[in-house]
C-alpha cells in the first residue's frame, strides 16, 4: 500500500464517533474526514483512493454484506476496518477469507488495540482485534430459532424494518426517540445474529413475522 494520511471516519454513534477523531488526532491525523452516507464516502474514495476507511458497518446504510465487498473491490487502494459492535461470526469469516484489506476492530478493543490496528493499516496490512479472534476460535454452535427472544417491541420494530421502514420513521411512528428505536435496532441485530437490514428482513419473513405478500406490496 503507497503510504497515506487520508483517515475516512463512517461512523454514525455519536460517542464513537468522537472518540475515533480524539483517537486519531492524539495519533497526529489533522485532516481526519467525516463520511455519513455510503453516497459521502464513494464520493472520498474516488478523491482519495489512498485511504484507510474506519467504518460502522452496521449503523450504515449497506443493504448486504455483497453491497459493501463490491465498494471493497470498487476501490482496490483502500484499506477497510470494520469498526462495529456486533459482527456475527459467520460475517467476520467471510471477509477474513475474500479480502486481506479488511480489518476487525470490534468497540470493545482496548486503545492499544486501536492504535494497533491503525498502525497495521498504514503499513498495508490487516488487523483483527482480540474479541473478533476470540469469536472465530469458539466452537461452532448452531442455536435453535426458538432459543431468540425478543421482547414486544422489538418484534414490531423488527417488523417495521423489514417493512422498509428507516430508523427516523420508525422513530416518528412510535413516538419515540431516535436514540432509542437505535438501541432497539443494534440490540435485534445482535439477538438474531445479523450485520443489516436485508439479513434482519430475510429473518422476519423466514420466522413468519413479515409476511411475503405484505413485504412486497
């Protein structure tokens, strides 16, 4: 990898965000960008094709694992870290064995972790986090559908995802918060062992709680 200073920051939790950029400045990246969109970040990439992306993969609008191995391969220069809370293992072995530009970096890494990683990237190599490692070691498991509980809310919530309904609308539905109906949606991800809205979507109509007939009106 040609050596770079260009740091992409998509991210969208505010706190990490910010933490990122404290992280990153205290490394002596000044010029730190900030991306919200999938949209704002290609438009960086086709700028800066020497960049390292710190990117919230499951706060950001990918619709599929496919959706964001294409920009992977779009841009050949870049390095990825993945930068989530919950990554399912499944997900994270996918992409350790398709592409050795991306990295795993789960929110729970300790500060050297991070720095590591970033370091890692700049020397045109991936990184993967203690936890992600830990995940990948762990015998197998297949859990029973029935063993996924999820409360009330988050079923409807789930239904109103698979629906097509975005974060802010399902917000404005259930008069609530856009904060909260986040941690609703994190917190269904993790449950039913997902990474975006096409595999929480394919859950709800495979269970039965979205039915394909109303999906598809």
């Amino acid at each position: 990898m040609e050596k770079t200073n260009n740091i992409i920051v998509a991210d969208n939790q505010a706190i990490t965000h910010a933490g990122i950029l404290y992280i990153l400045s205290d490394m002596g990246f000044a010029s730190t960008i900030s991306v919200r969109t999938k949209t704002e970040l290609m438009l960086q990439l086709k700028q800066k094709p020497y960049s390292i992306v710190i990117l919230d993969y499951t706060l950001f609008d990918f619709d599929s694992e496919s959706d964001l191995q294409n920009i992977v391969q779009r841009y050949p220069k870049t390095y990825f870290i993945l930068w989530s809370e919950d990554l399912s293992v499944n997900f994270i072995r996918t992409l350790m064995n398709n592409d050795n530009r991306i990295s795993i970096l789960l929110k729970d890494a300790k500060l050297s972790e991070i720095k590591q990683c970033i370091e890692y990237n700049l020397q045109g190599n991936r990184y993967l986090c203690q936890h992600a490692a830990n995940i990948l070691l762990a015998p197998i498991s297949t859990p029973e559908k029935e063993s996924v509980k999820l409360t009330k809310t988050e079923i409807e919530v789930l239904k109103d995802i698979a629906l097509g309904m975005t974060t802010r609308e399902i917000a404005e539905k259930r008069i609530s918060s856009f904060h909260t109906i986040n941690t609703h949606r994190k917190n269904i991800f993790r449950k039913i062992g997902v990474n975006n809205v096409h595999e929480a979507t394919r859950y709800a109509m495979r269970t039965g709680l979205v039915d394909a007939a109303e999906y598809y009106i």
